[in-house]
C-alpha cells in the first residue's frame, strides 16, 4: 500500500490550476447584473501596493493575527504562523506575513478584452507570469495602468487571473511557510502552486487511503486571506486595493466551484475500484487514471474558454446560455454578516462541485471522444496538432450535451462570485 500511495503523491491530479481557462472573462460576465452596475462603473486611481501597506500598517498587523487565529480553528495543517510588523510595512513583509512568492510583484495593469482593438505595445502574459504558454487563440495583452484611473470592473476583471501568474510558485521550499512537501502537482512542475488552487474536501475512504495527501489542498485558506484584506482596503478607503484583493479571493473560489478542482477522479465510481482491485499492474493503473484526468480537465477549461472569448465577437445560442448562466442565479448566503468568513460559502460551492462532477466529466467524454479523453497515451499538454477552436465545428446537436451540463457549475461560479464580492465589501 505504501508504495503506492507515494506514487499516487506524485502522479494522480498532476493537472496546472487554470480553473476556467480565463477568469477575468468569466469575472466580467458573473458581475454584470443591473445591481452591480454602478459600483463597476466607479472609477479609482491605481495604487502602488507600497502605499498601501504603509498607510494601513497597524490595521494589517491585527488582520494577519487574526487570519492565524482563524486559520488555527480549520483542518489546515500545513502552516507557520505568519506575522507582519509594523515596523517593516513593505511588500516583502507583507509577502512573508502572507506566505507568498517572496519574488511577486504586483504591476499596475489592465487587460485587454478580446472585443477591443489589439494594443499598440502591448506587455504579453508571459511577462507577466514565465510559466504561461502564449496562445494566439486566446486573448493575453495588457497594458500600463501606473498612474491611471480604473474602473471597479477593470480590477476586478484584470486581476481575476493574478493568482495564476507569480503569487504560489516556488513555495515548497521555504520552510518558514509551513507548506511542507508539495502534496501533488506535476514532478517536472517543482514550482507548481496547484495545491492553493484546488481542494478535494469530498474524497472517499479508498483515495483519502491511498493518498492521504489529497486532501491538503488550500484554496480556502487563501480565499479567507484575501477576503481580509479586501475588507479592510474597502473599509480604509483604497478601493483600488479593495477591488484587487477581491479579485483574487473570487479567482481561488471560482477554482472551486469547476468541478475538476474539486473531485480528484470524477469518473471512480464501484467499478472503476474493482478493477483497479484485480490490475496487475497497479501503478499503470494509477498513471492512467491520472493522464486520462488531466486530459479532460484541460479540454473542459478550452471548451469554455473559447466560448467566453468569442462570444465577445461571434454570438451563438450556445455562447449566449453559458454566459447567462453565469450572470443568473441568487447570492448564495442571502444575509451576509459582516462578520461572515469564507467557510460557509466554500463549503456549499465544493459540495455543488462535486455533485456535478461525473455528469460533466462524461459529457466532455462525449463532446471529445475516445482518443483524447479516453485514451491514456494521449497527452493533451504535448499534442502540437491540438487546436482549441477545432471543437467548435461540431454540429450544435454535439455540443449540446456538454453546454447543458456546464451551465451548472457556472451558475455556481457567477452566484459565488457576486456572494464573495458582497461579503469583502460588508467590513467589519
Ligand atoms: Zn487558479
């Protein structure tokens, strides 16, 4: 068993943490509601993070003590407790306190949507996060913002996706954090920060047996951090640090709430056990199951990111029930209390997550097929013949199913994502 479950550690979910692809699309579309328009359309200078943490340095050093004591009362077991002082209120203080990349920076920017005009000197994605493949299928431009008046909407949109860019890479290594060993992530990703964007809270005996470790996932610890700062950036008067915090608890949720982010083998049902029970070779067994996973997790993510993209261009009935989705549903904790931390909210989101799991998974099965989502010597990350605009030549008929099926866990990523915004702006 044991030698197993080290090698589960390192293989099963070794998917990168995208959640959908591109958030600041699926931001864009879960806020607009006639309810929200006025505040998105409420316009703030952008702010260095610098001034920030200088102006609000006693406040932060009761918020990081606050954040420890809470973060002692949950399941999560892999941390220091952090602290920030007040005699030291600059980024890397902060990022220390905050157990992030003592390298991340945060730039003033704003991304570019894919209905404008492509920019004039554009700064590329990859300069912003090294680690991201440039695709000319997907909108990746951004431009300098230092100095300039922003939208409520052009932060929380741009910075929807900054967790993915620098802020979780390279902690495993900085025993001071308490992180430990990387629970699971690819091994030729030493860096990988996918821990912090997904968390397996619903697993049963036989996973959480073979690899205790799935469950160390710590996508709420950092949403509860965020959320914090957040409130007290809203509450202070820096509304650009407000909307920006805020973007990253809304990214760390809406990971959760794509269900690959939250069911580590959405498809292990009684059957799949049993034969894994009777295999020969049970390492293979494994090795499959996770080639197999992160294929379909990675198409699921293009399936809608193309959708999101284009649908700023090309409308189709298909494009136009996704993104309602996304803007429809009710807030999902209907009185917030000031007091409210992430918890309740993240607990329903997972459990819809998993709910819809195998039906999704199946479905992208279908829209796919066999070659690539059900045979294990495929590699998604390796096919340069893959082109993520290819599926949509299929007939509307094809498509059907799976559109159908995602509507669901977008309606929970655009009821989340309104709930999580209403919560970091109620301070206490
Ligand atoms: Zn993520």
């Amino acid at each position: 068993m044991r030698k197993f479950s080290l090698f589960i550690l390192f293989f099963l979910i070794s998917q990168i943490s995208f959640g959908w692809g591109a958030h600041f699309l699926v931001t864009d579309k879960a806020l607009d509601t006639p309810e929200l328009k006025g505040f998105l359309d409420m316009q703030t200078k952008s702010e260095p993070i610098e001034l920030f943490l200088f102006a609000q340095k006693k406040p932060l050093v009761a918020l990081f003590d606050g954040y420890y004591q809470w973060l002692q009362t949950t399941p999560s077991k892999r941390f220091l407790v952090g602290h920030f002082s007040e005699n030291d209120p600059t980024l890397l203080g902060f990022l220390k306190a905050a157990r992030l990349n003592p390298k991340a920076t945060f730039p003033l920017l704003r991304r570019r949507f894919p209905s404008e005009k492509p920019l004039r000197n554009p700064i590329l994605l990859n300069v912003i996060s090294p680690h991201e493949k440039i695709d000319p299928y997907f909108t990746q431009e951004f431009e300098n913002a230092q100095g300039r008046q922003m939208t409520m909407r052009e932060i929380l949109t741009t910075f929807s996706d900054e967790p993915d860019w620098t802020i979780d890479y390279a902690l495993w290594d900085i025993p001071e954090y308490g992180y430990g060993t990387k629970p699971y992530g690819k091994t030729n990703e030493p860096w990988s920060g996918a821990a912090f964007h997904m968390q397996f809270s619903h697993e049963n005996f036989i996973i959480r047996t073979l690899a205790p470790t799935v469950q160390d996932g710590m996508a709420q610890d950092r949403i509860e951090l965020f959320l914090r700062l957040s409130r007290l950036a809203f509450s202070t008067q820096h509304p650009y640090w407000g909307a920006r915090f805020a973007a990253h608890a809304i990214h760390y949720m809406q990971d959760l709430s794509q269900p690959y982010h939250a069911k580590a083998v959405p498809f292990a049902n009684f059957n799949y056990y049993l034969k894994f029970a009777f295999s020969a070779d049970k390492e293979k067994y494994i090795r499959d199951t996770t080639q197999l996973v992160s294929n379909r997790h990675l198409l699921f993510e293009d399936f809608i990111r193309g959708y999101m993209e284009k649908q700023d261009l090309v409308q189709t009935q298909e494009s136009k029930n996704l993104i309602q989705a996304l803007s429809s549903g009710k807030p999902m904790i209907s009185k917030i209390s000031k007091r409210e931390t992430s918890e309740n909210l993240f607990k329903e989101v997972s459990e819809r997550s998993v709910e819809i799991a195998w039906k999704l998974d199946n479905a992208v099965a279908t829209v796919y097929g066999p070659r690539m989502t059900g045979d294990p010597t495929y590699d998604f990350d390796s096919d340069t013949q893959y082109s993520a605009g290819a599926v949509y030549s299929k007939s509307a008929v094809e498509l059907e199913a799976l559109v159908k099926v995602a509507m669901t866990p977008l309606t929970t990523a655009g009821e989340a994502t309104r709930t999580l915004l209403e919560m970091c702006r109620s301070a206490p």
